[in-house]
C-alpha cells in the first residue's frame, strides 16, 4: 500500500434523522440547544438553524431520554457557562454524561464517562435539579421500578474531572416508574422533595438530603389512571408568602391535568393536626427536617381529549421589583397530549381560576400525538414531538404582553427508523431516501436570505413523495431525459413508478442547486399533474390534476355515521418558497404513482438504474435460484424485457457500469456476477452471464463500479474490500484486497478524481457507523490491470454514523473551489440518520 500526503479536508453539511417515538426523549438546555434520541444516537440541534449539529456515539441501545444539566428551567443559574453537560438514558439500562464546551464559540463535545451503576432494565425518565452552577442532583428511573439518586459536582477548570456520588438507589414498586421530578424544599436548603409517577394511579412523594437516603412521606391520589408526567415549580416568588410554597404539576392518560400545592405550615414542635373533614380536603402531612408540610390539591385542568404526556412548568422569567431584578417562577405550564394539541395553562388575574390560554397543534393530521412539551429557557417558544418523529416548533410572534401569537417555526427533520437506501437526482439537485419508516423524503439546500455562498447552505426536507402502508427498502432514480422519475422497492412484490408533479418542479427553483437542473422549464409546459392524493390504506397515490375541479371530493363515500372516522386530508399541492413544515410534508408534497411492476414473488431488496435512462434492474428477497432472478425492465413501457439468472441466495446490490454495457450484481451466496447487457438492432435486449465468482467468505453487501473503466469493488461481512478488474479477454481478476477493516462492510461508493491518471476515490462504510475514504489509482500495464491504494481520511467518530451505514453515493455534479476539488458524499444507517459530507481533495 502506498501513502500519499494529499490532504483531503472533511466537513459535515448535513443530519436529518426523526426522533424516537418515546416520552422524555427530548431536553431544552439552557445552552439553547435540543437534545433528543434517534435510534442508539443523541442528536443535538440548533432551534434558530433548524439544523441537526452533531449525533453522539455511545450507546449500544436505543436511547430513551435526554436531559440537560442545566435544563431551560435553570437557564436563570447558567448564564455565562463556557461547559454544559447532558445526560442520555438507553434502553440497556445505561446512563452516559456528556461534556459540551463552548469556548470561543467552537463547540467541543467529549464523552465524559458512564455511570458505574446501571440499571437492570431501560431508563425511563432523568430528572435533575441545578443547586448551584457547579453542582446537581439528578435521578433516573427504570421500568423494573427502581429510582437512582446522584450527586454530581462539574469542575470549575477544564483539568479537573466530573465527581459522582450515588446517594440512594429506592427500590419503589415492581412496575415501571415512568417520570420523575426534583425540587429543594420551600426554606429548607439541602433538603430535597422527589415525586414519582407510575402504573399505579397514585404519585410518591420521597425526600431525603444531599447526603443520603430518600424515605418515603405520602402519596397523592386523585388520577384515574397512568401517570405520565411530573413537573416541580422553583419556589422565586417575590411576596414572602409564597416563598414557602412550591407547586407540582402532574398529568395522566387519564386526560385530566392536577396542579398541587406544597406549603411550609409551621416547624415541627410549633403545629399541630386537628383531624376533622376540612383536614381530608387539604390533604396530607409530612415532616423533613424541623419542618411540616401540607399538600392539597390546587387545581384541576381539564380540557385535553386522550392521553396527557407531558406537563412542563414556564421557566423563571427575570423582573425588575423596586428596582431590584429578581427570578420568579410564572404562573404558566405548557401540556402536551395525544390528541394532537399543545396548551398553555394560566389564572386568571381575577378570579384565580385556571384557564386554557393558549391551543397549538388542533390543525395538524399528521401528528397522531404528541409525546413530549418543551419550553424554550426565554419562555418564547414551545416545542412538541410528535407520533411520526417530527418536530413542531412554536414562537411567540407578538411584541406586546397582552397579546399572543404563536406561528409555527422551521425545525430538522428525517426518518424515524432505519433508512435504507439513499440516491442523488440526475443532476444531484437533491438526494431522496427511502426508510423502514415507509416514507420517501427529499432533502435540498435551501438558499438563505443573507446571501448563496456555500457556507450558508441549511439543507432542509423539501418534499416526502411516497408515504407507504409497507417498510421500503430500495430506491433508484431513472436517468436520462426528462422529467424527474423513481422507483421504489417495499415489503411488497410489487415495484412502485413516481413521477415528479408541478408543485415539486416549481419548488426545486428555490433551491440552492434549482434554476434549470436536469429538467428545463419549457419541457415542464407538459406535466399535467399538480400533486398527489394519499390512498385510504396508504398504498397507492393517486394524481392531482392541473385542470381539475377545485371542489373537494367527498372522500367518506357519504355514508351515514361515518364522519365520525378520521379522514386522509385532501391533498393541496403548491409552490414553496421556503422550507415546509411537517403538515405540509406529510400531505401536499406527494408525487404521484405511474406505473407498478408486478413480477418478482418476494419482497423487493435491490433496485437501479443504467445512466442512459433504458433501463431498470430489480431483485428481490431469495431462498432459492428461481426467487433470485433480477428482473430487467424497460423504461417508458415498463415492460419486463429480461430475467437473469446466476444467484441462489437475495441479491444485496445492482449496478450498472458506467457505459451501461455491464450489469453487476453480489448476493447473500457470496458470489458476485457479471452479465453483459446489449440492444440488438431492432430495440431489443440480450443479456449473457459473463462470469459468476465466489467472491468473500461471507456474504457481500454491496458494490460499486469504478466510473473511468471496468473496474469494480465489492464489501463483505467478512470485513474487507476487494478490487476487481474485467481483462481484455473477459476474465476477471481480483487486482487489490484492501487491508482488513474493524467490522463488516455493508456499503461501498467509487468515484473518479482523475480520468488520465485513472485516479479515484473508494468511500467504505461499515457496520459500526464509521466511513473511511480510500484512494485507488488503476494502472493498466500490458500483463493486465493492477492498482495502488492508499488511506485519504478517516473520518471522525463524532461525524459518522452510530449504526450500521446502508448506503453510500456520490454527488454526480462536483465544483472546484481555488484549485480544490469539492466532493459532496450522503450516507444512511441504522441510526435513523441521513449525512451529506463535502470533501476537498
């Protein structure tokens, strides 16, 4: 192996991944930043960019929960803190803390360690309470019903480590504890209150020190059912009578929202209970320390129709009281619920009376829930995650306090599953990934506003063309002329046609790569088609017309009684000039389905696509010769025009040499196969089997050809990369074997750099996430063909996937930047994620 010295400069664009479709899987951070769960990732995102800045690799398991130290509700303790801490909760059971240090505005993550103590079951819910800048408590909960207790003190210098300190491990219940909250008792510092909802109806009440053990003091009934969420007000009031009171929210899938109110009723020795009735309605009693406290109920809200997930307390607000600027704790709580709405809660200022001031989200069909309610630190935003891993973002538009106007804002988005296969436009315009999610998304550079250089490029969803009734595993794009055209392989024998509608083709022009692209506007003069309509069982697509009448369809039939069924919505396709929101997205922006291909007998596995546009091979899932036929279609016609036989087992990859004159395939057998395509003179075409070669050890998962000849790689299980040359007299060879990667190669992609010195680019992906790019120059000599390889770059762990990678594809266009060549690259993986990286070579 040679060492070239070429730098190659690395830089991620761009993260789209859903979150999990968990409650308290999503934390607002003092730092301003949102961290959520996506598969066995913490992702990290930015509000003002709706841009996903970085996942972090550590988990072996899903994550649950998320929580920053500070959260939004101690942004009042954290106003010029350089290092921010997270906290992240798998379903394994494991808890790992994470550093975020933002010196000099360059944000640095590091793992910081994982807790000693485990739990035996997954995390369910981490709360945690800021008692100064450097020190916290914190406490997890897992769903065999124990509840850890930790104490953690940050450095104060960089040199200096993290000190956790278990406190109390409280064995509650045999059935799962599923949220928590934390808070100091009102004029008893360094005692503190933990409540804890679960499975039973009824909410603990614990308390206990920083120094020990959590004793159990009362429990709280009045809900019906599950408690879902807990929440605990900071005691900043400014009249000396509220300082003794804190308030705690409760919510339950029983629908109902509880406000209870914890007061400070005298010191031990000094109060007596007199037990009469009035002593039932205000509740229980407990003592901690030198003190007594009474909880009763405050108030009940009522107003939400399913479940209630998620109640959060406002954050402090700062005022200016005698001149004097104090924290006070609003009298304001934002609920999240399953039946697609967010409130805000609030008194009323004369009566006292608390009332539903604020409903977001009724309009949406597309939720089917919400799972979590977050403030934003300032107050001003709401954030909600929702059924299909979406995000919703509300800001508070108004400039006077009297009035509300809360709009919706941009946020990321992605697949909240497995995305299986990813693929660029003709002209590389925009990339379209397919998922187990059973949707299809488009992703694009949007062009800001400020201006179009490449540094401001924010890529964004701009379109979801298919959303399906069955996990998709394959996609490729048809080439050639005309107008933008896929197809899709599902869970389903059945190959699936989507051509580009109006509204798509107006809204590419917004984007950073739109202008002409691949499809000039006087050619679009002839799709009549403006959108698309989702099917009632979600399988097929029907067009939008141009002309048609713009009366809605009565879509129930006009049965009698059946308005009581939820409805798809009717699609209204339009021209976009800025990023959709996630309505917009799971309704208006389908394209409609032309054509199915029926005759594979087993679930699609592999699709593509030759480079003039004629053709479309496809293979599907095999335990046997005949199942493992790839089927060649004609495209325009759609007509079955060959069916190659070579492979016993699922052919994993297809792909066309660069002159369309070799089709190559690999399979789960362990042989790769090699057939000749080619047009006879009356339009038809043969197809010849030209070698069929076992290969690696294990099965290959993918191969790629070498664009500049026939040349091509193939990667394995068996954790390494072969290089294949096709000889003058149609033998093949392997002519390089790279060296032996850390774990099985489940995606490779070649592109070319140099065409006179056959010089190219290998990307690697593999089953542990990490992406390596390889470079191989092809040396064609009279004895027949040998290559040199060489390591361009590693990538970074905290850049690269935390799963396994599915797919990797080169940009088709490229630019030079000073001299520099500019390569953009897309990854998908296991971890819900989708990665678009540029290179300079």
């Amino acid at each position: 192996m040679s060492s070239e010295n070429s730098k190659v400069e690395a830089k991620r664009v761009f993260i789209g991944a859903g979150c999990n479709r968990v409650v308290n899987n999503v934390s607002w951070g003092a730092s301003g930043l949102v961290s959520f769960g996506a598969q066995n990732a913490v992702a990290v995102f930015c509000p003002k960019t709706a841009q996903i800045l970085t996942t972090l690799p550590g988990h072996k398991a899903s994550v649950n929960c998320t929580h920053w130290l500070p959260s939004s509700k101690f942004a009042f303790k954290a106003k010029n803190l350089d290092r921010h801490y997270l906290l992240s909760g798998d379903s394994d059971g494991i808890i790992i803390l994470w550093e975020l240090s933002t010196l000099n505005n360059n944000q640095q993550w590091r793992h910081v360690l994982q807790l000693p103590l485990s739990h035996k079951k997954g995390v369910t819910c981490i709360t945690a309470y800021m008692v100064s800048e450097t020190d916290a408590m914190f406490a997890s909960a897992s769903s065999d019903g124990v509840v850890n207790v930790w104490d953690v003190s940050f450095p104060s210098q960089s040199s200096e480590e993290c000190k956790m300190v278990c406190l109390d491990s409280i064995c509650v219940d045999t059935k799962a504890i599923v949220t928590l909250s934390l808070a100091e008792l009102p004029q008893n510092p360094g005692r503190f209150a933990l409540a804890l909802g679960g499975l039973d109806n009824k909410i603990k009440l614990y308390c206990g020190e920083r120094t020990g053990k959590f004793t159990s003091v009362c429990e709280l009934k009045g809900h019906t059912d599950w408690i879902r969420s807990l929440d605990f007000s900071l005691p900043l009031h400014s009249t000396e009578e509220t300082a003794n009171s804190i308030m705690l929210v409760s919510s339950s899938q029983d629908k109902v929202i509880r406000i209870w109110k914890l007061v400070l009723v005298g010191d031990v020795g000094s109060w007596r209970r007199e037990i009469t009735l009035a002593s039932y309605i205000e509740g229980p009693v407990f003592v901690s320390g030198t003190f007594t406290y009474q909880i009763s109920v405050e108030s009940v809200l009522i107003g939400h129709e399913d479940w209630v997930y998620s109640v959060e307390w406002q954050p402090p607000v700062i005022d200016s009281i005698d001149g004097r600027l104090i924290n006070h704790q609003p009298l304001s709580i934002l609920s999240a619920s399953m039946d697609k709405t967010m409130m805000i809660w609030r008194p009323e200022k004369k009566t006292g009376v608390w009332v539903n001031v604020v409903c977001v989200g009724e309009l949406s069909h597309c939720a089917l829930g919400f799972y979590g309610g977050h403030w934003s630190p300032n107050g001003q935003s709401i954030l909600a995650h929702g059924y299909g891993g979406s995000f919703h973002l509300w800001r508070n538009v108004s400039s006077s306090e009297e009035s509300e106007n809360w709009q919706m804002q941009k946020v990321p988005s992605g697949h909240f599953a497995a995305v299986t296969d990813v693929t660029w436009a003709r002209t590389g315009e925009y990339l379209l990934s397919v998922s187990h999610d059973q949707t299809t998304r488009v992703f694009s550079s949007w062009k800001n506003n400020e201006g179009n250089e490449a540094e401001d490029e924010h890529w964004h969803e701009l379109a979801r063309p298919q959303v399906h009734g069955h996990d998709i595993n394959c996609v490729a794009m048809v080439q050639g002329k005309g107008n933008h055209r896929f197809v899709s392989g599902a869970e389903e024998k059945v190959v699936r046609v989507f051509e580009a509608p109006l509204s798509f083709l107006k809204t590419l022009n917004h984007t950073c790569a739109g202008g002409e692209g691949s499809f000039p506007e006087d050619l679009q003069a002839d799709v009549q088609v403006l959108g698309a309509n989702m099917s009632a069982l979600g399988l097929s697509q029907k067009p939008i017309y141009l002309h048609s009448s713009s009366e809605p369809l009565e879509r129930n039939g006009g049965g009698e009684g059946m308005d009581t069924f939820e409805t798809v919505p009717e699609a209204a396709p339009a021209e976009l000039k800025e990023p959709p929101i996630e309505d917009q997205l799971a309704f208006h922006t389908l394209w409609p389905e032309s054509h199915k291909l029926y005759g594979h007998g087993n679930e699609l596995f592999s699709l593509c696509c030759d480079h003039k546009g004629n053709l479309v091979a496809s293979s599907c899932k095999a335990q046997s010769a005949s199942m493992a036929e790839i089927w060649l279609w004609e495209v325009g016609t759609w007509k079955a025009v060959g069916r190659l036989q070579s492979h016993s087992l699922t052919v994993t990859h297809l792909e066309f040499s660069y002159d369309d004159t070799l089709l190559l395939s690999v399979s789960r057998d362990r042989h790769f196969s090699v057939f000749s395509i080619q047009r006879t003179d009356n339009g038809n075409v043969s197809h010849k089997l030209m070698a069929k070669v076992e290969a690696h050890k294990r099965i290959i998962w993918a191969c790629s050809w070498n664009p500049f000849g026939h040349q091509f790689a193939t990667s394995s299980r068996d954790k390494t990369v072969k290089i294949w040359s096709i000889e003058n007299d149609a033998r093949i060879k392997q002519i390089l074997a790279l060296p032996q990667f850390g774990s099985s190669v489940t995606a490779v992609a070649w592109t070319g750099l140099d065409h006179e010195e056959k010089r190219g680019c290998v990307a690697v992906g593999m089953e542990s996430g990490l992406i390596e790019l390889w470079n191989i120059k092809i040396i064609e000599i009279e004895e027949g063909t040998t290559a040199t390889a060489a390591l361009a770059l590693r990538l970074e762990p905290f850049m690269c996937h935390v799963s396994a990678v599915n797919r990797l594809a080169w940009r088709p266009t490229e630019k030079c930047e000073s001299n520099q060549r500019l390569l953009t690259l897309t990854s998908c993986g296991d971890d819900n994620c989708v990665r678009v990286f540029n290179f300079k070579f």
